[in-house]
C-alpha cells in the first residue's frame, strides 16, 4: 500500500487525515504573516486571511512522506545531485530531490503506468518537483519544454484527487489546468486520461473551435480534471454550464507563453473564482519580469525550482544553423536544403503569418514535396487530422506558425527550419525546442534577414551559450554593423559554419 492513501481504499479516509493539514492543524498555507495577511517576505501573494475563507470545507494537500532513502541522503549529496542535474532551488523547507519512483511512494495505480510508459529514472524537474508538489505548497517550476513537466504536476494531481470527497452533483472540477493552446490541452489531457484512468478519475478538455456540445456534456456528467484554455473556460463559466468551487489544485502551464498571448485578463477573472488557499503550480520555460509579476500575486510562499538556467538558453542537444541571405532567396534556399535533408524524418517548418504558411504549402506540394499545413484559421478536426499525418510520417513535411511552437509534442522532429525569424528569443527557443526531444538530437536552420538584424546580439549569445558557431556575417550584424550582401546558396558556401551533423554547404 503506498504512503498516499487512495479514494479506492475507503472514501471516507480524507477525513482522518484533516487534522494533519489544511485547516485547523498545521496549515500548508499559514505562515508569520498569515494573521495580517502581509507579504511573506516578498516571495509571494498574501496569505489568505481567516475571513477569506469562512464558510470553505478543509481539504486536504499535504501527502508527502520522506522515504527513509532521500531522509538518508546528506546535504553534500544532495548538494551533488543538484549540481550533476543542474536543479537549482529556492524557498523555505525545501524537501530534498528523489532519486527514484520508488523514492515518492506514488500510490501502486500510479506505479504501474510509470513502469508501463518504461520510463528509467525521474527527469530534473519530476525529481525535485514531485516532492515539492506533494507537500501541498505553491511551486514555481522553470524547465526547458521536453522536461517532464506535465508529469511533474499530473501525477500529484492524480494523488490531489485521490484524497479529497467525490464529486457532488452540480460540483465543477477538483484540479483545473489552464494552457495556451489546443494542442498543449490535448496534450495534457491524453496523460491525465494514461495516468488517470486506473483510479477512474475522469477528465475533459476544453478549448475553442470545436462545438459545445461534447464539453458541456462532459462537465454537466462531472469530471475530477479540467484542462482548458482560458477563452473558451470563461465561456463555459458564463454559461454555468462549470464552475471553480471545489478547485483546490489549480495548474498555469506554459505562463510565459499564455501572457505573450495576452491572456492575462483572462487568467486574472478566473483565478478569481477559485478559493485562496489552493494550491497553486505555475510552470513555465522562461522567467521575464511579466511572469514573474503575476506569479507574485497568485501564488503564496512558493517553493522554487529552476532546471538549468533561468536566463534565455536552447537546448544544447540541439544543432543550431543561422544563415544570413534575403526575402526573395527563401524559396530556393528551402527547396536545396530540403533536398539535403530529406530522409523522411519528420521536418517542422515555421512561417510567422497564416498566410504565408498556406502560400508555402501550396508551392511545396505543386514542387511534389509532402507537405501540410497548421495554422489558427484551420478548424479543430483539420489541425488535428494534420497532426495525425504527419506524427505518423504519411506527411513528413508541416508548416506551422507559432501555434505549433509551444506544447507540439511529436517524437522523431528531426529538424526544424524558421522559414521566418520569430518576433523574440523566446520563441526561437521554443521552435526549435520541438526538435531534440526528450534526450534526442536535433538540428534546426534559421534563415535570417537584414529585417531580423535588431535580434542579432541577443540570438549569437544564444548560440554561443549552447557552444555552436556563429557565422562572421551574423557576429557582424551583432556589432552593429550593415547586413553582408545577400550570398549564394548553401551549396556555394564554405562548409566553416555547419555547426557538424548534415551540412547545410
């Protein structure tokens, strides 16, 4: 039997574990300040103050029991582990990382997918992130995309879950996850249902472009999990077809990307319907001052978890190719290299308008190459049908804007190509970032114009931190300097800047 008791055991178990936490024990919540409803030395919002939450029924949020293993572990070895995987940590109390699955004591039901889905060890973010999450503490988690993160807070959900009342009639959801895109919702729902299934906790995903009508339904049944972007969730709130009374584990997945798309008003009217003392996660792949600001007002007293560096970097297992040339070269230069590269992987190509990712396409198939499109104007049934083709290699070839950039996760992306240089690092990283997955390799090529050359300085710190080269053209437009004339092709080049792998020469 794990040390997380399970609603299939008794389902009037989580009224003995009350007294431990939530109200009334030792709050996960309560801290010096939480009396005054001050800030918590900065690193948070206010603490919910008593009057807030009169009237609320305790839950419960704290399952984290230390396996005698990690309580073993001393603070120069866990001072090592974190350094060999690169974790860095802020806080109060932080728990120490575990180093197997074993070490969580996930219930026998969560287990057995961990050993079905023949994952080896915890990634960075699982390892130190899990027992963060079970503790029932907010958590901030900043990890490259590929990371493990939806793992990292869909499998203490599921534990969440587990231990709180069965839904009522007319009660909304238990664990709300908010996401950028379709695609990511998907995504995350397709685990929550792997991962969930077993203890028969029901999800469903909500999200625009498609009909009501299945969602609605879905909702009005009941369902533990709702994963939703925050448009079409505020619609179904409106409509009281859902509601956020009984949310007390509230997830912001890629909150750097939801803010770039102007979500924040969005984010704001939701968060405000759910109960003070939830828990909160907040995840995300990069950490300006935007997401940082709203972090501090929803989350309280959070623990901390950074993989890697907080600074702008790229995956180092990916190849990165710059080549400076003109608008009008693009074409050509997409066509030689594709013929360079083509070996039926799997090839993601960015464009920054739907226009153009059409236009592309278009002339791509009448040059026979194997081409398909996504894009936001497309319905739901023709994104998903694209994504079907090419995750299965009948259309190695998909054009894409920026809705695919973040939450695609595809296996075997070979490479990635930015037809167009997007409108900041952030995104660069994150295009590229569809490829190199998971501990693969990758390689992506950037065609970039003289109209990309304020981007210059800021995209050669990105290749030099990720140990590439970077071409005497693009250091030169770094310093400032006047773009070079347009060069020939790829073929014409000398073979200095490949970067190794495939040469793009």
């Amino acid at each position: 039997m794990s040390r997380y008791d399970s609603r299939s055991a008794d389902p009037g178990s989580y009224r003995d574990r009350r007294s431990d936490s939530g109200f009334g024990g030792s709050s996960n919540y309560r801290s010096s300040s939480s009396s005054t409803g001050r800030r918590d030395n900065n690193d948070g919002a206010e603490s919910p103050r008593k009057s807030d939450l009169d009237g609320l029924t305790p839950f419960e949020k704290n399952f984290y029991v230390e396996s005698p293993s990690v309580a073993a572990m001393s603070e120069s070895e866990v001072e090592e582990y974190r350094r060999r995987r690169e974790i860095t940590v802020e806080g109060r109390d932080v728990p120490k990382p575990v180093k197997s699955f074993q070490d969580v004591g996930f219930p026998d039901y969560v287990m057995q997918e961990i050993e079905r889905a023949g994952f080896s060890e915890p990634t960075p973010i699982q390892a130190q992130g899990w027992p963060m999450a079970l503790k029932g503490r907010d958590l901030i988690g900043i990890a490259e995309t590929g990371s493990g993160k939806t793992l990292a807070y869909l499998l203490p959900a599921i534990v969440h879950v587990n231990a709180q009342p069965f839904l009522a009639p007319g009660d909304g959801p238990i664990v709300l996850v908010l996401a950028p895109t379709r695609e990511l919702a998907v995504q995350i729902q397709q685990e929550a249902t792997k991962f969930g299934a077993s203890s028969r906790i029901k999800n469903t995903c909500i999200y625009g472009g498609v009909p009501k009508g299945p969602q609605v339904r879905d909702l009005q049944k009941g369902v533990e999990i709702v994963i939703a972007t925050p448009g079409r969730l505020i619609d179904m709130l409106e409509s009281h077809h859902t509601n956020l009374r009984r949310v007390t584990y509230l997830v912001l997945d890629e909150a750097d990307r939801m803010l770039d798309m102007g979500f924040d008003p969005q984010i704001r009217k939701i968060v405000s319907q759910i109960r003070p003392d939830r828990q909160t996660l907040y995840w995300s792949a990069t950490w300006p001052k935007e997401v940082e600001q709203l972090a501090r007002q929803f989350l309280f007293n959070p623990y901390k978890v950074v993989i890697g560096s907080a600074d702008l970097k790229a995956n180092h297992a990916i190849r990165q190719h710059v080549d400076i040339i003109s608008e009008s070269q693009k074409y050509n230069k997409l066509v030689k290299l594709l013929e360079d590269i083509m070996d039926g992987s799997r090839i993601l190509i960015f464009m920054d308008t739907k226009k153009g990712c059409d236009q592309i396409t278009r002339q791509l198939r009448m040059d026979g190459w194997p081409a398909l499109s996504i894009h936001g104007d497309k319905s739901q049934a023709e994104r998903d049908w694209v994504l079907s083709e090419f995750k299965a290699g009948k259309s190695p070839i998909m054009t894409a804007t920026d809705v695919a950039a973040r939450g695609l996760d595809v296996k075997d992306v070979m490479y990635v190509i930015n037809y167009d240089f997007p409108g900041s690092l952030e995104d660069y990283v994150h295009r590229i970032g569809r490829t190199g997955r998971a501990g693969a390799k990758g390689t992506a090529y950037t065609f970039f114009t003289a109209a990309n050359a304020r981007y210059a300085k800021d995209l050669i710190n990105i290749l030099q931190e990720a140990g590439q080269k970077v071409s005497p053209e693009l250091a030169s437009m770094g310093r400032g300097a006047p773009p070079p004339p347009a060069l020939g092709s790829f073929r014409d080049r000398g073979k200095g800047y490949s970067g190794g792998g495939r040469s793009w020469s």
